[in-house]
C-alpha cells in the first residue's frame, strides 16, 4: 500500500470509517502516537490514528533535536533507563532511520581550573552503554580529552581566555523531529494504517471514541476493539485519573554565524547548579538553538506554548559564559518551546521528575504518558502488547521508515528526505508535503513539513506564496 499522505486519502478514510470498526484507535498524531500506529499496524491489526491538529503539532516538534544515549539518567542512578536510551538511539542511527539521525559532536568546553573529572567519568559510562547498545563506534566515537587549539577549532566562538581544552563526545542529532513523525506516520499507512489530522476526539471509551472533523464540522463514532491515548500533555483531558506535571523546555533559535559555531554543539555547565547543562546546538540551516529549560506549568494547556522573557534571560547568560561574543535578546531569532507529559509522582521539581514511561489502563483505555522522543518505539510496543490485541511481537526494530536507503540528489534536500530527495526536488517541497505528507495548510507546511516558521521574519516573508501553492496543489487533489 502507498506511504502517501493527503487530502483524498483522508476523505476516503474518513468515509471507510463511518462503517468499519478497527483493531485499534490512536488517539494522538505526535511521535508516541504515530510510533503506535506503526507497530501496530505492522503486526497485521487494523489501525486508525486521529490527530485534532496536525502532525507533529503538540511536544514532538519542540524538542531539542536530539536522539540521545541516556546520558543524564545515568547521572540520577536510572541505569535502565539510560540503557534503553542507548539501544533506542542504536536502533534509530543504524537501522530504521539512518537518513534522519546523526551523529553530532558535542564538546565540554574547560576554563581557567575548570576540569571536571566526574563529567569525563559520565561520558566513559555513557560510552560503555553505547558499546552495550552494540552502536558501532564508526557511528559514535568515544569520547575524549581535546587541547585548547582543537577546541578552537571545533567550536570558533569559545571564549579564548582561560581556555585550557575541552571533553569531546558525541550523540544522535535528529534533523527534524517533525520529519520523524511524518515518516513514522507515513511508515504505518504503508502497513495500512489509516492516519487522519483534524479529527479531534472526545468521549472516548474502550470501544471507540466520538470524532468531529474539524475542517467540515462533521462527526462520527469511530468504533475499535481498543483505544490507545497517545495525546501527550492532553491525556489526562481525556481519560480521567491520569495525572500529569507538564514541565515547560524553552529554546531560543540564533544565527550560527552571531553565536561562532558550524558543526560542533557545547554542552555548557549551568553555574552553581550540579548536573545541569544548557545546550548549544547547531544545525544544518545554519541556525543554533540554544536550550533548554525545565519549568514546572500550571493551569490549562495552550496549544502552542510561549518562551517567557525569564527563560530568554537565562539560557542567554548561561550559553555567553563560555562565548567570546556576550550574546543579547536582539540576538534572537525565534524562540521555541515544548511541555514535556511527564506523570505526577508526587512533590519535587520537576527537573528531579522520572522521564520513564508509563502505561496505564482504565474505563478500557490504555493511555501512555512520559517517556523521550528516543524511546518512542519502547513507548510504544508498550502501548500496543498492554491492549492485548494480538500475540505477535513487535516488528519496529527492523522496520525502514520511509526514506531511509541510498541517498542521492541534492545535498540540501537529501539531508531531509533521504532517499526520497530526487523525487523531491522534481516537484518542490510544498508540492511533496501536500500530495505525499499529509499537509492540509500552509502552516502545516512551514511550521511542520519544513522549519521555516521557528524565525518569524522568514515565516512572514514564505507564507504568501506557500498559502497559494498550497491551496492550489489541494484544488488539484480534491477533483480528481
């Protein structure tokens, strides 16, 4: 079956609904959420995910970029939990989405007396972890001790006084967290699972849930043997009794030229704080972000969350203590943040908060919250063997997304597609978001198929004529 996303395939879903009933409902379009239709579509059920919004829409595209190997959980004793981000990260780097995740050196830089034995100590174990995971060091180097000059050179806009070298190591780099959920997303309608944005549900059961379209204003009852809600920081408006603490990571977006970086990210020790680092992390559109925080967030849930001028404040002084260049607000570009669903266990910060996953079952429901963007594929076999649908075991591990194989074509666009890229570029971007992926909008398009949207002043100047070949391309899908 075709991997293509659009607006005839949603219609024609649609109305296949109306009077089927599936295996299994998902309810949420982000990583966790297509990650559960892909498994268990490709274990023979039949599958309907319905998103409100879009794909990629809520926490999944607000991440750090990164598809990490556990590092900071080893450093709180959850020795499992980094294991299991370790192989996650293997698997994602080696097998199923090498054309997305990559790896990213990230130096430690050490000023004046600065030389911390215990951070050197943590990136050796996260390093055993790596070769536990069985990722080749040819995919991850081990880490090492470098010399000021070499310092330098990786990362040009360091602070040259008191410089004395720095720790380098190194990690998974997404190149699109949103990419990775339309691959996902597209992975699992090629196993036959029927993915539909703008369908926001509500009163669900473990039966099926009531479904209104959005764009339309219709509705209908998706009935389902079971019911996985994958919603992230909304489950609990959903499902009663499950109990969340959204914690808030802020970043900002900067010029990599104004910051002095190219392809090496820093990994800055947060002053007076133990175990706490910022991150300033480069990317292929020669943007940096720099991040991040973890804010507890209280009251209702926006759809879009903002960046308070106190995280601004902070992540600005914390990444300028290691800059030769002090880098100020006027500096910014964008600014970006996601609300992490992370499962209340009681009183504390909510950075001491466990970023282990949780499945929960109730009312015939089974709801799964917590969790990374790198243990999604964990997350949600979890999900899938919790319903008790089926007796096959998960496939995931082995299992392409789309694009992954021999990459050709332009080197821009490789970068992103893969080995999708040649067919890319012979009908554009947009054209390919709104025939191939799913994109109904031209906010789909510039803030989700591609990242024009995390700098404002580039959105503004895109959005005219994205809007119009957007809606032409859906003229186009719509009569035949």
């Amino acid at each position: 079956m075709t991997t293509s996303l659009n607006a005839a395939r949603r219609r024609a879903d649609l109305d296949h609904l109306a009077s089927a009933t599936v295996d299994l409902l998902v309810i949420g379009g982000g990583v966790t959420g297509a990650g559960v239709a892909l498994d268990a579509a490709s274990r023979g059920l039949s599958v309907c995910l319905v998103e409100a919004h879009d794909l990629a829409f809520g926490t999944s595209r607000w991440s750090s970029k990164l598809v990490h190997g556990g590092l900071r959980y080893l450093a709180q004793g959850e020795v499992g939990l980094a294991y299991e981000s370790a192989v996650e990260r293997g698997i994602l780097m080696t097998r199923t989405a090498p054309h997305l995740v990559r790896a990213l050196p990230q130096l430690v830089p050490l000023h004046g007396k600065a030389h911390d034995p215990v951070v050197m100590a943590g990136l050796r174990a996260g390093d055993v972890l790596r070769r536990m995971a069985r990722t080749p060091s040819r995919v991850l180097p081990g880490p090492r001790h470098v010399p000021a000059v070499e310092a330098m050179a990786l990362a040009p806009g360091l602070r040259r006084a008191g410089l004395r070298g720095g720790l380098l190591s190194f990690d998974g780099q997404v190149v699109d967290d949103a990419r990775l959920v339309v691959a996902l997303a597209r992975t699992a309608a090629g196993f036959g699972a029927r993915i539909v944005t703008r369908a926001r549900a509500t009163g669900l059961t473990g039966r099926g849930a009531h479904v209104v379209d959005t764009l339309t204003g219709a509705s209908l009852h998706v009935r389902a043997r079971a019911v996985v809600n994958a919603a992230g920081v909304w489950a609990g408006e959903l499902v009663p009794g499950v109990e969340l603490r959204p914690s808030r990571g802020s970043h900002l977006v900067l010029s990599a030229a104004t910051v002095g970086l190219s392809g090496t990210a820093l990994t800055v020790p947060v002053p007076g704080a133990r175990n706490r680092f910022a991150l300033v992390l480069p990317q292929r559109d020669r943007r940096v972000y720099v991040g991040l925080t973890d804010e507890p967030v209280d009251g209702p849930i926006p759809d879009v969350p903002t960046v308070p001028r106190s995280d601004v404040d902070f992540l600005l002084r914390v990444a300028s203590s290691v800059l030769e260049r002090e880098l100020t607000p006027a500096d910014v570009l964008g600014a970006f943040a996601g609300l992490r669903p992370l499962l209340d266990t009681g009183d504390g910060p909510s950075a001491d908060l466990s970023r282990r996953h949780a499945v929960l079952t109730g009312d015939g429901v089974t709801t799964v919250v917590g969790g990374k963007l790198t243990t999604y594929r964990r997350m949600a076999a979890d999900a899938v063997d919790a319903t008790g649908l089926t007796a096959n075991r998960c496939r995931t591990a082995r299992i392409p997304l789309v694009g992954a194989g021999p990459v050709t074509g332009p080197s821009h666009l490789a970068a992103r597609y893969g080995a999708e890229a040649p067919r890319v570029a012979e009908i554009g971007e947009v054209a390919w978001a709104v025939r191939h992926e799913g994109a109904l909008t031209a906010d789909d398009v510039l803030d989700r198929r591609t990242r024009v949207g995390l700098v404002p002043a580039e959105r503004a100047a895109a959005e005219p004529a994205v809007t119009a070949e957007v809606a032409e391309e859906l003229a186009a899908l719509t009569a035949t």
